[in-house]
C-alpha cells in the first residue's frame, strides 16, 4: 500500500502498544514516520525493527522542546502532513471515594497533563508546519470517552475532555488542517502505566490477570482487540484522499460493546 507515499507523519508515544501500530501502519503505506518516545530502549527496538526506516527523537513527548525537536526532524524532508498523539496514563478504576484530597489533587494533575495538555501542546507545536501542508492530526481517546467503562473518573473525564479538543481544534484548524480522533476499547498486548500520584507506575493494564477475557466477554463481536486491530483506523484518518472531508470526528472501534 502506498496512500501515503512522499507523506510525513509524526507519532507521540510511539515505541509502544497503539501509538506503534499506528507508526507500522503509517509506515507501511510509504509513509516517512518519525516517533517522539521517552524509553531509548523502545525506540531503538522500533528502528531495528524497521532497519532504521523510522526515525526516533527519545524524549517525554509532554515537553515542548521534545516535541519541537520532533516536529523538526519529521518535517525536515519535505515537509509535516500527519500528527498522531499517543501519550497517555491509567488511573486503574481509581475510585474518588478511596481517594485523600492530596492524592487527587495530584493525580487530576498528572492525568490532565499526560492525556489532555500532551496533545494540546503536540497540535500547537505542529501547526505550522501542518498549516503548510494543509495536513491532519488524529488523537487518541477510548471508549472511555462515551460510557463510563474501561478506567475510572479521572481517566474516563480526561477522555471525554479530548473528545472535545478533536470538535474545538478542528474549529480552530479549519480550513487548513484536520482534526479527528480514534476510540479504542479495551485492547491486548499493550503497555500502558499508572499514576505517578497513585503509586502505580509500576503497573500496566497488560498485566491484569484475564483481561483478555473480560474484553472479548464484554463486545459484541467476543474479540479482544489487540494494537493492530485499531490501526486501520489510524491510517483512514491521515489519508489525505479517503478522509479528505473528514473532520471534527471520533472514530470508536471498540467491538461493539455489550449492552449492559
């Protein structure tokens, strides 16, 4: 597949879990791909995979000057055509009833700026140069950001806050620039940390016991999604010709949930 060939495209968080897929994906339809990720060794596992074809700026992609530096050497080419933001954190269904003032005045903090300020500050550095090219960007939200399922209240409301970013930055982008996001529901095969705040970064959503199970128990398709299954979605989005009219959209590709 070409649909992106002589295109640039830059992923924040993507040495891991759906922020990667979406970089294979972007890849694999000719795209140039560049990634912002913040663990050297992931990044560098990403080059060696692809022999070095996609280019890593290691560094914490909630960071202005990292995300300069990646809007930089991704556009270095030719060039800035797509934005993917896919930093994140879990709250792990982090409960405000068991929840000190102190813990959630902090944890309310840490996860606006990873899932919310993150993006914002990733679409400002790139708009110029998506201006220039009359490019796209695509955020990352859940199925948390629908239905309160899949995290707990500060992770579910960060989610609902970027489903209004994607209307309101579509807004403001429009004419030159895209916006639009995808929902994932609850995914495999993926690593994504806890709050800092909460003492759960050592912690991932792929290491709960039978995840997978509870998943595919709960969509009306009984599969349990894996990064893959959703970068479909991603590369629609970044292209120019299939999406071309699309923008202010959230795509949900959650495998249909169970009405409960």
């Amino acid at each position: 597949m070409t649909r992106l060939a002589g295109r640039s495209a830059l992923v924040v968080g993507g040495g891991s879990g759906i922020g990667r897929a979406a970089a294979l994906a972007y890849l694999g339809a000719g795209a140039r791909v560049t990634v912002v990720e913040r663990s050297a060794e992931l990044a560098a596992a990403l080059r060696k995979e692809t022999d070095d074809r996609v280019t890593a700026v290691v560094g914490d992609g909630t960071t202005p000057d990292v995300l300069a530096a990646g809007v930089a050497s991704a556009g270095g080419g030719g060039g800035l055509d797509h934005l993917t933001c896919c930093v994140g954190v879990f709250d792990h269904y982090a409960s405000l009833r068991q929840l000190d003032t102190a813990q959630l005045l902090a944890a309310a903090e840490e996860t606006w700026r990873l899932n919310v300020l993150s993006a914002l500050l990733a679409a400002h550095a790139a708009w110029p140069a998506l201006r220039d090219t009359g490019g796209s960007i695509t955020l990352t939200l859940s199925e948390s950001a629908f239905r309160p399922v899949g995290g707990g209240v500060l992770y579910g409301s960060s989610k609902w806050a970027l489903r209004g970013v994607v209307q309101h930055l579509a807004a403001d982008f429009a004419p030159a620039v895209r916006v639009n996001g995808v929902a994932p529901g609850g995914t495999t095969d993926t690593r994504f940390s806890g709050l800092d705040a909460l003492g759960q970064s050592a912690r991932s959503v792929a290491d709960s016991v039978g995840r997978a199970e509870r998943i595919a128990a709960g969509t009306l398709l009984g599969t349990a999604p894996t990064p893959a299954d959703h970068a479909a979605a991603f590369l629609h989005l970044a292209d120019p010709v299939a999406a071309r009219v699309v923008t202010g959209q959230v795509l949900l590709v959650d495998g249909g949930r169970t009405p409960s």
